[in-house]
C-alpha cells in the first residue's frame, strides 16, 4: 500500500510508481495507491493510463472519549 501527497509534478518520483505498479502486477500482486489530492488523482491517471481502476475510498475516525463515556446496556 502506498500514500501520496504534497507535491505531485515529481517526474522521477512519478516513473517509480509506474515501476512499483509494473513490478507488482507481473509478480501477481496487489498494488493499492491512496491520495487524497486531485492533482495526484490526475496524474496517477495520466501515468498509469488504463492500468488502474480507481475505487472510492471511505475514511474514518476513532473518537476514544466517546468509546470510554458510551453507555452498555445489558
């Protein structure tokens, strides 16, 4: 899994992730690639062309005071 962010016109960073992609497609595995920023969604598109299916990716927050103060019913 990997995690992009900040700054995405990076030509050699951006060549590296088409060479993750290649190397773990031909090995068989699983290349999953997060970025919360559209300028990385389109470049990752543009790079990557029609080698990746973009899925929605859904995040959340473990509130720990709200866990601790709940109330159990038995």
């Amino acid at each position: 899994m990997y995690y992009v962010t900040e700054q995405s016109s990076d030509e050699l960073f951006l060549k590296n992730i088409v060479r993750v992609n290649e190397a773990s497609v031909n090995q068989g595995k699983r290349f999953t690639l997060f970025s919360s920023e559209p300028t990385w969604n389109q470049a990752i598109e543009k790079c990557l062309e029609k080698k990746i299916r973009k899925i929605q990716r859904y995040g959340f927050s473990f509130d720990l005071m709200a866990y601790k103060n709940r109330k159990i019913n038995i």
